[in-house]
C-alpha cells in the first residue's frame, strides 16, 4: 500500500513542478516584454529565496497529510499486509516527508532559474539566517502536516477538508486573537495562535534579532524550529497511535 503513497506524492510533485516551470516561464516573458531592463541589486540573500520557497512543502504537507486517512475503506485488506500497523504509518511518512524535501527543492530551483535569467545568480549569497530559515520552513511545514495527520487519522478521506480548516484557521485566528473579546473566548484564540504552524513559522528574510521581534512567540529562528519540531513529533506519533487502533 506504501506504492500508492508513492504515486500519489509523484503525482503531486510533477504538479508542482509543472506551476513552477509555468512560473519561470512567465517570469523570463515578462522580462523579454521588458527588453531586459531591470532593476538588479548588487546582492541578494539566500534568506529571501529559502523564505519564500517554504510555501512549496507547505502546499505539499496540506495535500499529503490526509492521504493515510483514505486508506479507511481498505483497512480489513492493509491490516493482513505481513508489516506491523506501526511499520505503515511510518512508511507512509518516509514517502511524504521526502515529497515534502522534494517540494522544497523544486521550487527554490525555480527561483534560482528565474534569478538565472534576470542575471543575478551569480550574486546570490549564503546569509547567516539561511541555515535557520530552512530549519524553521520545514519544521513548521512537518507541524501542519502532522497535524492533518493527528486530526484525520480516525476519518476516511476527509483529510483535504481539514487542511483547508487548519489553513483558514492560520489566518482568521490570529485578526481574532486581538480583537477586545472576552476572556472565555480571547483565551482560546490566544492558545490556538500559540500552536499555529504560520505563528512559529513567523516573519522570515531579516536578521536574527529582527525576526524575534517580529514573531509572536518573541523566540529565535533557532528556537521556533526546534520548538516547531517538537510538537510536530509529539502530534505525529500521537497520529500513528490513534491510525493503528482504528477498527477496520
């Protein structure tokens, strides 16, 4: 059954990929159009590319942490499978944790083609943030997944719609976590921010000091990673745990 994960991250990744190059396409039409002229910094920071190409396993946790879930209507023929259940659950894991590395690099490729193109790759340059924006980028990404995994992992095939209600919970509850309500229903929203994957995720691209004033929680890169991982391994295996003593 793992193989099936296998095509459905394959097939997600050459989507992916396929927006990416639509996005480079474009990218080089639009500077052709413009004979050339654009405005080319002296240098540009790893920071902001590794920033924004998080949005690739971002996209790719949403649509691959609910997939274990569908597996509810063939559980009877999974559990005869000469594997432990936990041996699975993990499996399917190891397929969408590299779909989700892979998602990562497809799209900062992309951004290095464009750079390549404007004739700016050559000014691309390693920062001192870069090391902790790819922590914080994944480890946050790993958390939204783990918990698509955590709240579907007792429903069959319902995993793309709680994606979409974690996602609109990351942006509605923040604008309402500050808005003069009262306590009974303030605090929960606070608590909710607290344990948004886009909260730990945070303002990335400026410099250390920078991005922990900018963030909610008031930590470091480094610490809002391994905060990030932490509880995406607690609600993982918290996932598996509840997946592997579902009834068939």
């Amino acid at each position: 059954m793992t193989y099936v994960e296998v095509l459905r991250a394959r097939r997600l990744l050459f989507w992916i990929a396929a927006i990416v190059a639509l996005q480079v396409v474009l990218a080089v039409w639009s500077l052709l159009s413009s004979h050339g002229h654009v405005d080319r910094p002296s240098a540009i920071p790893m920071t902001w590319l590794l920033a924004i190409g998080g949005i690739g396993p971002l996209i790719a946790a949403s649509f691959l942490g609910g997939n274990i879930s569908a597996e509810g209507t063939t559980l009877a023929i999974l559990w005869t499978r000469p594997a432990t259940r936990t041996a699975i659950a993990w499996r399917y894991f190891a397929v969408d944790a590299v779909a989700m590395l892979l998602a990562y690099l497809i799209v900062l490729a992309g951004e290095v083609l464009i750079a390549a193109f404007v004739g700016v790759a050559n000014r691309l340059w390693f920062d001192s943030g870069s090391a902790g924006t790819i922590a914080i980028v994944l480890s946050g990404s790993f958390m939204l997944y783990a918990y698509i995994r955590l709240g579907s992992a007792r429903l069959t095939g319902r995993g793309g719609v709680l994606a979409g209600a974690i996602w609109a919970a990351m942006f509605l509850v923040p604008g309402l976590a500050h808005l003069p309500l009262p306590a009974p229903f303030h605090l929960p929203l606070v608590g909710l921010e607290y344990v948004s994957p886009l909260t730990w995720i945070g303002s990335l691209g400026g410099s250390e000091h920078h991005n922990a004033d900018a963030s909610v929680v008031g930590l470091s890169v480094g610490w809002r990673a391994l905060v990030a991982a932490v509880i995406a391994i607690v609600a993982l295996v918290a996932s598996v745990q509840l997946w592997v003593t579902r009834e068939a």
